[in-house]
C-alpha cells in the first residue's frame, strides 16, 4: 500500500525514482519534518504579530480615553479595528 501511495505521489510529480531505495526514504522523512517545521515557525509568526496588533489597539484606546492624544473618537475607531484585526489573527 505504502509503494503504491509512493508510486502516486511520483506520478503526480513526475518524479522517475526508485522508491524502494533505501537512501530515498530518510530524504522523504526529512523533508515531511521540514514542512512541519516550516508550518509551525508560520503559525508562531503570525500569532506573534496579531499579539503586537492586541497590545497597540489597547494603548492607542487608553491613550484617548485619558486625553493624552486628542482625534475626537477616531484613534478609538483606529484602536478597536487593530484590537478586532488581532484578535481574528491569534484566534485563527
């Protein structure tokens, strides 16, 4: 089953090997680890980034409810759209 799933998959990439080679499938196995790897350090980014866009959503808000910066509601409209981004961002 597993050759025949090989076999496919050299098919769809028009890959000629060998693949009952035993040099090939270490290769194979890394390369499945690298893609995992690459996913995660993308998932990790990405949650980092909506963190950052949380944190300045909630200042930007503080900083006009205490009259530090004057914009008559629109760094609160600012703030609360980058707070919704980031959030959307960490949640998914």
């Amino acid at each position: 089953m597993t050759e025949q799933m090989l076999q496919e998959l050299g098919s769809r990439f028009g890959l000629a090997l060998d693949w009952g080679n035993e040099n090939f499938i270490p290769y194979l196995k890394e390369l499945a680890i690298r893609v995992v790897n690459y996913e995660n350090s993308q998932s990790i980014l990405w949650l980092v980034i909506g963190i950052v866009l949380i944190i300045i959503g909630i200042i930007i808000v503080f900083l006009e409810e205490r009259c530090v910066i004057n914009g008559d509601g629109f760094f609160t409209l600012i703030g609360a759209v980058l707070f919704i981004v980031g959030l959307i961002m960490v949640c998914f």
